[in-house]
C-alpha cells in the first residue's frame, strides 16, 4: 500500500509525463484565422493625379477662367496681381494680340479659397486648348462676335460674366477693365451641367524619367511675359519668376499672387505651337487675334519635372481628344503627380536653358 507521500509523487510523475507532450489542453485547438482587407486605393484627382480632398472626387465638371496677365512694370499694375490660382489644377498660358498672355486657370478638386481674377475676354485659341477637357465651364468677360460664335459652337460651356452678373465682383482697389472677378463656388452652384468630373489628360507617375538636370528655363515671350522657371528642390515645384520690364533697371522678380503666393507647378509643359495672327482685329490699336493650332496639330514639347528637361513630340486630334506627349522612343512622357503650367509657347521663339549646377538636387531618373 502506498503511503500518502508515495501517492503525491507518483501522480507528480503522471503530470510531468502528461506535459511533457509540450502541449496543453488549450492549445490543442487550432487558432481562429482571420481574413485582412487591403484598404481601397485613394481616390485621386483626375487632373492632378493627388488624393482627392476629403477622399471624394467631386462629381462636376472642370471650370476654366481667363484671368489677365497684362502689366506694365512692378505691382501693383494693371492685372497683377492675380488671385486664386494657387488652388488651379491646370494653367495654361496662351498668347493674345500684341504678344502679351493671359491665362487658363482650371479648378476641378478643389474650389478657390478666394475671389478669382482679373477675368477677361474669350479668345479663339481658348476653344484648341480647353476642348481635350470635354464640356468645361469656361468663365470669360465677352469678346468680339467671331470668338463667341466658335466657342458658342464648341463643347465649351459659355460662362459669359457680362450675361450672368450675379456672379461678378468688383472688389475694392481694382479698376476696369482689371476689376471683374468671381468665386468657383458660385459659378459652380449657378450653371446647370451635367454632375461627372472630367476625365484624366495627362499620364503621371512618381517615377521621373530620365532627362538633363537643369535650374532654371527662361521664356523670352515678350516685355510684359518674359518667364523665369527656376527649379526648387525644397518645395518639389518650378517657381515662377518674370522679369519686370522696368525700363531703368529691369529686375527678374518672384511671380506673387495677391496672397504673397509664388506661382508654381510640379510640371511645366513647354509646348510649341504654329501661331498665325488675324484675321479678326481684336482691339481699337489694331492688333489681330493671335491663333495658337492645337487641334488636328503636332509639334515639340519640353516637359520640367523634378529638376529635369525632357524633350518630345506632342500630337493632338480632334476636339475632344487629350494631348499626346511622347519621348525620342515614342513613349509617353509621365508628368509627377500635381499642379501642370502648360506654355502654348510660339514655334521657334527663345528658349534659354541653364545647367543645373554641381550638387543641384534633382529627382533620380527612372
């Protein structure tokens, strides 16, 4: 008979035999499996390829506002400085009679923290650069009968201000004709058009192509547009600079905004374009419309992004169809994910290109 201590340790030596399977009871259950889902992709902007604000690309279509750029010497004068195009998914520049420019600013994602302006008069050109956005709402202050007509008859949405005065501000300081200005809020609550955003133009990738390293592309457009792009490494952008035309003492200056905003953009597209003048005369000095062919056209286009020149072909069809940008292989030129300048630049005008100086950073080549 075993005694009470003989008992303890005999069933100590069951239990240490028991466990030293190296399993317990409880792990004898296989564990419960679990099934992860990958987050959906962020909704991105389809003209600037970055996330949409609040995760939702709104349904509307793309407006595009003729704002001036005419200016004779420093700011305040005239048209600068302009407001509201810090918040532009595209600009394009285009030239007008007189060879002064005016801008293109298009809003799709995000509305203008501010008024908008100053916003001029339509142009034939507006119709060959805006058509590859589909049906945008192109917001203007009249122009001459011939215009209106090709616009009426494109796939624009004529916003003419000087028919729709609710929408018009005149802010204080301003004085005509370089005083009209207006807010995307409310040209977008007041024209009725069909709820679909725009689809994408450009092609994107974080990627940047391979392509020279360079600081900085001088535009010598004319006395009142004479462009300074200059490469940033810190803010990833092309800064805007243009020299004043001070006749005493000419100063390349930063392009601001009303806000003190330096106008900017991850990518500025150079595209050389055939420019033929008449035969409309647009103004009492005589000056003829400038046309820039776009539609049905092809030509040479730079592209700047992350500090680098990539030089192409462009090719455009008819309206409706985006602009093709192809490299020297006949591949498309990726732009980076943001705001695009598009320079509707004259075929065989100056361009000045400078070197990126050594230890300038710029985004390795893919």
């Amino acid at each position: 008979m075993l005694t009470t201590s003989a008992a303890v340790a005999l069933s100590a030596l069951v239990l240490a035999a028991c466990g030293s399977t190296g399993h317990s009871a409880t792990s004898a259950v296989p564990p419960s499996s679990t099934t992860t889902t990958a987050p959906p992709p962020p909704a991105l902007c389809p003209l600037t390829h970055t996330p949409a604000p609040g995760g939702v690309v709104p349904q509307r279509p793309a407006i595009a506002m003729k704002v001036d750029n005419y200016s004779l010497g420093p700011p305040p004068a005239e048209a600068r400085p302009q407001s509201g195009l810090g918040a532009a998914d595209i600009i394009y520049e285009e030239q007008v009679e007189g060879s002064i420019t005016r801008y293109a600013a298009v809003f799709q994602c995000r509305n203008a923290p501010t008024l908008v302006g100053p916003i001029r008069s339509a142009r034939w050109t507006d119709v060959q650069m805006l058509s590859e956005l589909g049906h945008p709402l192109f917001v203007h202050v009249g122009g001459i009968l011939p215009v209106l007509a090709v616009v009426n008859a494109s796939s624009l949405v004529n916003v003419d201000l000087g028919t729709h005065p609710s929408l018009e501000v005149n802010p204080p300081g301003r004085y005509a004709p370089y005083d009209t200005y207006t807010t995307t809020q409310a040209v977008w609550s007041a024209i009725s058009a069909p709820a679909k955003a725009p689809a994408p133009i450009f092609t994107f990738s974080r990627v940047a192509p391979r392509g020279e390293a360079v600081s900085q592309v001088h535009l010598d457009w004319s006395t009142t547009s004479n462009i300074y792009w200059r490469w940033n490494a810190a803010t990833g952008t092309w800064l805007r600079f243009y020299n004043d035309g001070t006749a005493t003492s000419p100063d390349i200056v930063p392009d601001l905004l009303a806000n003190g905003v330096q106008n900017q953009a991850q990518n500025v597209i150079i595209q050389d374009v055939s420019i033929t003048y008449g035969p409309w005369v647009e103004n009492s000095q005589g000056g003829l419309e400038a046309e820039s062919h776009i539609l049905d056209s092809s030509g040479h286009v730079t592209i700047l992004r992350n500090g680098r020149l990539i030089s192409g072909t462009w090719t455009n069809g008819p309206a409706g169809t985006p602009t093709i940008f192809l490299n020297a292989a006949g591949r498309r030129i990726p732009l980076a994910p943001g705001r695009t300048w598009i320079e509707i630049y004259p075929a065989g005008a100056p361009m000045v290109v400078s070197p990126a100086t050594a230890g300038a950073a710029a985004t390795p080549a893919g």
